[in-house]
C-alpha cells in the first residue's frame, strides 16, 4: 500500500474535502485526486463517492481510516524519534508567549540545556500575534482554539485561584460566602481601559469594585503580598506563595472556570523536528512539574 497516498486520504477525510486536503498538504489538487484514485486501483476499493455536491466517503473509506489514522501517527511519530536521534537539532525557534508566564522560564532553560544548538527567540506580547505574519513558529496561548490553519496542542487545565495575605484576613475577617467579598479590597485583571471585570466563582458571579485593574498578574501578586487586597491569580503564579504562608486561598468551595493552555502553531504537512522536540518537550514537562495543580 502507498502510505504517502494514504496519508493524503486521511487529509481528505479529517478536512472534510480534497480541494481543503490539497490545500492543507500544501500539494496541487489534481495531483492529490489522481494519488488517491491510485490507491482506489491497488485495494481494488472505492474510498470517496465523488459528486457535483462534493466528496463524501464511502462505508469502506470509512474503515479504512478509522484502521489506519492511528497506526499513520505511530509511524510519523517513530520516524521523527529516529530523525531526532540521528541529527544533532540546530536552528532557531521563533516562539510567542503572554507576559507573567513564570513557569516557561524555567521551561526555557532546561529545554535550551537539552537543546544547546537550537537558539530560542522569545517574543512576551499580550496581543494575539499572527504566526505567520510574525514569523512565529509557536505561540502559547490561553483558551480554546478555533482556527482552521493552525494546529492547536493542549498542554494542560487548570483553575485560577482566589487569595488573600494572612494580614488582610486578620484585619477584615475570612470570607466565608461569594458575598463577603463586597467588604474587601479587589483587584483585577483587564485587557482594557475600562476596569471592570466579573469573577464567575461556581454558580455565583461577582463583580468586584476593584481599587486596581491592570494586565499585570505579576503586579496582582506583589499587591497581594503586600496585604492590599483580594485577587485571582493562574494557580502558578500562586502556589509558592499558598505553600509558604503568603497567600491564602479563599472560596475553594467556588471554583473558577477551567481555562485550556494551548501551543499552537502553523498547520504544516511535517512540523519542522525544532517544532516537534519544542511541542514533546513542554507536554512532559508539565507532566513532570504538575504545574497546572
């Protein structure tokens, strides 16, 4: 069986068209139909039913490809390990993250002591960049992701928490409902001139009257340390704090939302090798860290 051809099969049936595979595999439409019309010929089955409507596949197709998309994976993958043990990776890495990501600084440095030849260029914007514009080959980014030309892989979830200084609660009290926070100091995170901001703690949404609002989570936890108010903050930015005593946690009974923490990058055939010992690297070592608890 040609499993160059039916790799493209399996493009036709995960876009949904030949027209949005040959596009995807970045190779010309007549050349992708006539390939997968070839491997029709060789199993001596028809794969996709071809109408003016467009292309829908058929019962055999069907099997086809829910039998061969992941043994297809395994392959790819087992080829990559083998081109990644074989060649000394060397180049750059173009990457984009939001500010106050604390954990990927460490993540940086321990992947450039893995890597030592792969040279990263780190670009801290809050916007959402254009990778293809920018020339970035992976941004970190928070949220679920819809975009059909670039490929999203989740790293991990995790929940924003609520805390105050032991001083704060001392003077105040602790709360012990969504309500009592009306007798605190808040403050909140926003993206925009105007301050306000809801926080959604289980079934109850509040809206502080917040005596700060910046686009800092770094600046939210200096205030907090300080005693002025109650904030939300990522868990990571967080849990040294929580360990030592700084900060406690409040309302744990009434959870943030879960957000997605997502790497994305341009939808390729083949991610380059950087790209995919990047894309391995940060999964384990969030596996490793646990650090979305």
């Amino acid at each position: 069986m040609d499993l160059n051809a039916l790799r493209m099969f399996i493009s036709v049936v995960q876009t949904g068209s030949l027209s949005a595979a040959a596009e995807k595999l970045d190779i010309p439409l007549p050349t992708l139909s006539r390939r997968i019309r070839e491997l029709e010929q060789q199993l001596n089955i028809q794969l996709l039913e071809r109408s003016v409507r467009g292309t829908r596949v058929t019962m055999a197709g069907s099997r086809l490809y829910e039998q061969s998309n992941q043994n297809i994976e395994g392959l790819l993958n087992a080829e990559y390990v083998l081109k990644n043990e074989q060649t000394l990776l060397k180049g750059r890495l173009r990457i984009s993250l939001p500010p106050a990501f604390e954990p990927w600084w460490s993540l940086l440095a321990e992947f450039r002591k893995t890597y030592p030849d792969i040279k990263t260029s780190v670009y801290m914007v809050e916007r959402r960049v254009d990778l293809i514009e920018d020339g970035i080959d992976v941004a970190l980014r928070v949220g679920a992701i819809v975009h059909e030309t670039m490929v999203a892989r989740k790293i991990t979830e995790y929940r924003h928490c609520l805390v105050a200084h032991p001083s704060l609660l001392k003077k105040i009290g602790i709360p012990k409902t969504v309500s009592d926070l009306h007798r605190f100091p808040c403050a909140v995170w926003s993206n925009g001139a105007n301050s306000s901001a809801t926080w959604k703690l289980g079934t109850h949404v509040f809206t502080p009257e917040a005596v700060l609002s910046t686009n800092d989570y770094l600046h939210l936890r200096n205030g907090a340390l300080n005693g002025e108010f109650v904030t939300e903050l990522p868990p990571f930015l967080a849990r040294q704090a929580i360990q030592n005593g700084e900060l406690i946690p409040l309302l744990t009974d009434n959870l943030f939302p879960e957000q997605q923490l997502n790497l994305l990058y341009p939808s390729h055939r083949h991610p380059s090798l950087i790209v995919r010992a990047y894309l391995d690297f940060c999964v384990e070592y969030f596996k490793k860290h646990k650090l979305s608890d």
